[in-house]
C-alpha cells in the first residue's frame, strides 16, 4: 500500500483537573497539543525530550491505551483515534508495544511460552503444539533458548526479560512497534545487546519503530529520523545525520550539547539554558521555549511558532532560525525579525 504506515495528525491530549460548575474543568493538563509525523514501513523514528516532555503519552495515544482529546492517529489510512472498542480489535494486530520496564511489564505467574502465546489465544486457538513451537521460534529470534519457555520471569535476568517482552510483542506479526525507554532500564552492554537486536528484526521483518528515548546516544544508533519534543509539541523533526550534524532549533542543540561525549577530545558548544520547565498546565503565551531560550525575541512571546519545512528536509519551529511569513499584527509589535543568529 503507497503512503505512510503510520501518519498521526494533529495529536492532542488534554487532562482536566477537577470540576467546577456545569461539571467545567478548572484547568487542564496540555499534555500534547496538535503533534504531526508519519512513519513508513521499515523507519525507526525517534522521539525524544526532557521528562514531562509528553513521549510516554504519545505512545500511549498512538496504541489508545488512552483516548485522543483530539487529532487522528491512521495505520495504513485506517483512522484508530476514533474507533469504537470491538471496531478497534481488528487493528489491534498491526500495532504491539515494548514497555519500558521489564520487571513489571510481564505477568510474574506466567511462563515465558504462556507470555508469548497469550497475545495470539486473544485472537484464534492454538494448539499445544502450535504453542510450543510459536513460543520456541520467537525465544530463538530474541536471543534465548527454546528451554526457556517454561522459566518464569523471576528465573530471568533484565536483559532476558526485554528479550521476552519483544518476543512477545512479535508473536501478532505487527507492521509496527512502540518502544517506550525499552532499554533504559538495563545496564550499558545489555542495552547495547538490545538495540542490535532491535535492528536485525526491523531488518528482517520489515519493522516500524517509534522509539521514545530520552537518551541521545541511543538515538543516533537507531534512529532514521528524530522528533523533538518540548512541552508537548514537536519543536524539530528532521533525518538522524542532519539533526546531530546541525541541530537548528535553540532547544535541540542544547539537547545534544548537554549529551555526554565519550570522546574526552571532541569540543562541544555550550549552549546556556537556564530555568526550569514551565507547567503544562499554565505554558507560556507564544512559544513555549522562550523563558528559557537564548535567542527569543518579542514574537516569540506572542505567537506560537508553526512547523516550517526546511531546504534539507526537516521542519523547525522557531520564529529566529525558521521564521514563517509574519503577521501584520506581530510585525507591528516585534518589528523585523532576523532570518538567523550567529
């Protein structure tokens, strides 16, 4: 089929706080607000962010483990946000999820082979034989051995268990899967171990990935391409090579600044960002980033900053470094506004 596995369209997620009046909300959580991207067939996208960025709650949207307050979330054109429950069920196939801790995400009174099998039972009946094989060809696909099907997750260690939770995850032969921190919760050599895997089974099975990380060297391993979130919205998306070789938006290159380098003779720009994050509850008018932006100008308070396509491929939104037309109204206020900074 042409066109994009996955396109996701204006994604919003709105939490209310309490109620007052007419069962009103007094205020919301602004979680996500109008997030945009598509990943096609075999593409790793990668979307990272400080904590409280609202990575973990796009996953969440993109599997409706929560529901959308707004916006479209489409597999193979098949729009998934709006979908009633028994009507989602047939999509449900096409989409797993790798879970960010391997100690909690497994079911400690199953087996390995019951935790691989049970997500297929949901569908159809298999028989004990068929069990028994589906479970041993997906352990030997993760790594494990064929005798492990019938250890409990407490019998296996960090690593194993993510193997698991993958194995898992494949056992429906989705098209696409969301891996939220899948392995920040392992030690370095593991994680390493993970990650090869991850890329010799999109290699093999045509996998999509959306892969939620806040640790960027994990991304430049995997990633085709980056998403960049601040405050709920994506401030930069652009292909992997491009996005570290020349970050553009204030916040992505202070990103990959404050990234450690293993490198003790690599020289880093340091780019100063003070303050904290504001409250999803009560952003900033304008663009969220500039109470902590260097380069923020009087437009930047007032108006939101709108994705702009860039020569290279990417989209920024950043009314210094990819300036869209501007309005009379702002114009009038902020007077001209430089086309870049050095």
């Amino acid at each position: 089929m042409s066109g994009p596995l996955l396109l996701v369209e204006n994604l919003t997620k709105h939490y209310p706080l309490g109620a007052g009046f007419f069962k009103r909300p007094f205020s919301v959580v602004r979680a996500v607000e109008n997030v945009s991207f598509s990943v096609d067939a075999g593409e790793t996208l990668c979307i990272v962010g400080e904590s409280g960025c609202g990575k973990s709650t796009v996953a969440r949207l993109l599997m409706r483990l929560v529901d959308p307050t707004g916006g479209r979330v489409l597999i193979d054109r098949t729009d998934i946000a709006g979908l009633k429950k028994h009507e989602l069920r047939v999509h449900r196939r096409r989409m797993q999820m790798v879970f960010q801790d391997p100690y909690s995400s497994l079911n400690p009174r199953l087996t390995a082979g019951q935790i691989i099998t049970e997500p297929v039972e949901n569908f159809e009946r298999l028989s004990r034989k068929q069990r028994n094989a589906l479970a041993a060809d997906l352990l030997q696909k993760v790594g494990l051995a064929p005798e492990m099907t019938h250890r409990l997750p407490s019998e296996l260690s960090g690593g194993q268990r993510q193997r698991l939770g993958i194995a898992r995850a494949l056992s429906l032969k989705p098209s696409l899967i969301i891996a939220d921190e899948a392995v920040s919760a392992l030690d370095v050599s593991v994680q390493a171990q993970i990650l090869n895997l991850l890329v010799d089974l999109q290699q093999q099975m045509s996998l999509a990935f959306v892969f939620i990380s806040h640790d960027l060297g994990v991304v430049e391993h995997i990633a085709h391409r980056v998403a960049v979130m601040y405050l709920g919205r994506i401030v930069e998306l652009a292909p992997c090579e491009a996005l570290f070789a020349k970050p553009v938006h204030p916040y992505t290159e202070a990103l990959i600044a404050a990234a450690p380098v293993p490198d003790p003779t690599r020289v880093r720009l340091a780019v100063p960002v003070e303050g904290e994050v504001p409250s999803p509850i009560n952003p900033p008018t304008g663009c969220a980033f500039h109470p902590r932006c260097p380069l923020a100008v009087e437009r930047c308070r007032i108006e939101v900053p709108p994705l702009v396509p860039m020569a290279d491929g990417r989209v920024v939104a950043c009314h210094v470094r990819a300036p869209a037309t501007e309005s009379p109204a702002v114009a009038a206020k902020s007077g001209p506004v430089a086309n870049s900074c050095a």
